[in-house]
C-alpha cells in the first residue's frame, strides 16, 4: 500500500494523469466523437500505454 501511495503522490504520475486528462478533453470537445475505444487509443498512442516503471 506504501507503494501505491508513493506512486499517487509523485509528481511524474500527477503530470501523467494531467496530460492523459487534458487530451482526453480535448477529443470529447469533438462532438462528433462517439466511440470511446477510439478515444482511449488515440491519448494511449499519443502517451503510450500505462508503464508502471515509468514512475519509478
């Protein structure tokens, strides 16, 4: 549990989730997007997958 709340408060994972976020946003601001899977492949191909050792 210690661990996950190292990884929750560091600052490289708040910025993750903020950059994640902020494009997530973005895409949903084109209404005529309606496919979420796309939406996720999109911010995942622009970020890349979620890689715990990143954070690390």
């Amino acid at each position: 549990m210690l661990a996950v709340k190292e990884l929750m408060e560091s600052d490289s994972f708040k910025n993750y989730l903020q950059r994640r976020t902020d494009l997530t946003e973005e895409l949903f601001a084109d209404k005529t997007i309606t496919n979420g899977g796309w939406i996720d492949d999109r911010v995942n191909n622009a970020l890349g997958e979620f890689n715990l050792d990143q954070f690390r």
